[in-house]
C-alpha cells in the first residue's frame, strides 16, 4: 500500500511538480547553498550585533523589533524564496513592496538576481538594516490611487509580503476600486509574462477579502491560495469592469 501510494503521488500533478523541483534544485547543486546558516554567516556578524544592541533597548512593544531576530526571520524569507521558486529561476529583476529590513531581497541577491525595494522611512532600524545588506530601496508610501515612483526600469516579479497598505485593520479597507487602480498601476511596472506574489493579512474579523474583491481578483487573473493572490503571467484586464468603481 505504501508503495502504491507513492506511485499515485507520482503520477498527480502534485508529485510531478515536487519530482520537478527536486530535479532542479540538484542541478542547481554548485549554486549558492540555500541554508539558513549559510545565509546568516555571509552578513557581517559585528555590524549586525551594533544595530541589534542599538534598537534592543527599545520599547518593547514595538512590533519591528521582531525583525532582529536574524535566525527567524533568515528562515521565513529562505521558505518564500523557494516556495516563490526564486532559488531555480534564471536571473530576475525583483521588486519587493514594503521590503521592511530587507531579508526577502538579501537572499534573492545572493541567488543572482537583482533586488530593489520600496518602504516607508519610519523606522531606522531598517535603513540601517538594508545599508548593511546592500539592498537598494526607495522611499515612498503607497496610498490608495497614488501611483508607485519610478522604479527603474520593469521588473520579472514584484512581491508584497505581510501587506499593510491597503489600510489593513483601518476603516478605510481598500476594496475593488482600490485594488484596481494599484493593480493597473504595478502592470506599469511589470515585464512581458511577469509574475506578480501578494500575500495578504487577515482582518479583525478573520477575513482576508469580501467575495466580491476575490471575484475581482480571479478576473484579473489571480490564482488565490488563502492569502496569497498569484499574477503568474502579467495582469490582466478583468473579464468584465461593470463592477469596478472609481
């Protein structure tokens, strides 16, 4: 049974991608190793210690000083890279809103590719943070029918991790309208086929998105995994725009 078990696995659709991967990853094998001491070991442990040391003694409360954690935070980054698949691509040009301290770009860099990202500028800890790692940011808050800055050029993925600027928890909750000028806006910034990764928070009262804004999303093109919403080839024009408000 147990080997007629791993027969049926084999032949779904599951199997043959994880069978695809695994045949990829070895091939990858003279790569850079994607481990998490391997990560940890190539930042500047020194330098690193000063800016922990400098912000530990902050208030306590604040939520951002979670990101000191380097162990933790290396390995949540290391798991979006490959879920991503960012460890078997040929060299992309990634683009991370809200890049925060910057780890995500930081381990896409030492792959090959070339990282950029955009954040706010309230908290020093991560400008330190991103100066050490070498991870170019520019600075803006993106707001609800604001377009993104130039960004230079366009990009093979843009990703968003942990999203707060659709007014997450806020009144102001971005809804269809909201969503659709943002998402019309990043395809400006998008390379022919690019993929887009979103990966959003649940609400205050444990939703992610009203049916009506998952429906958008699926006719844009999204394929939706709980909270993640995946562009994997550009972003398309919904089916019908009757709904969609300005």
């Amino acid at each position: 049974m147990r080997f007629d078990h791993k027969i049926k696995k084999l032949l779904t659709g599951q199997g043959l991608a994880s069978a695809r991967k695994h045949t990829l990853r070895s091939l990858r094998a003279n790569g850079f190793p994607l481990e998490k001491k391997r990560v940890i070991e190539t930042i500047d442990p020194i330098a690193f210690e000063q800016i922990r040391q400098r912000y530990a003694a902050s208030d306590p409360t604040e939520d951002w000083r979670k990101y000191l954690n380097l162990d933790r935070w290396i390995g949540i980054n290391i798991r979006r890279i490959r879920e991503i698949e960012l460890d078997l691509a040929r060299r992309k040009r990634v683009l991370d809103l809200g890049c925060g301290a910057g780890y995500f770009l930081y381990i896409a860099q030492l792959l090959g590719h070339r990282g950029f990202g955009l954040d706010l500028d309230r908290i020093p800890m991560f400008a330190e943070v991103t100066s050490l790692l070498g991870v170019r940011r520019v600075i803006q808050r993106i707001q609800a029918f604001r377009p993104l800055p130039d960004l230079g050029g366009k990009y093979d993925l843009i990703t968003a991790f942990m999203i707060c600027f659709n007014s997450h928890r806020r009144p102001n909750l971005w809804g269809v309208a909201e969503w659709n000028f943002f998402l019309d806006d990043i395809a400006k910034h998008l390379a022919p086929g690019g993929r887009v990764w979103l990966e959003l928070n649940r609400e205050s009262d444990g939703t992610l998105y009203t049916p009506e804004l998952k429906e958008f999303f699926q006719k844009r093109g999204a394929r939706i995994d709980e909270h993640k919403i995946m562009f994997n080839s550009g972003v398309r024009e919904p089916a019908s725009t009757s709904s969609v408000a300005h």
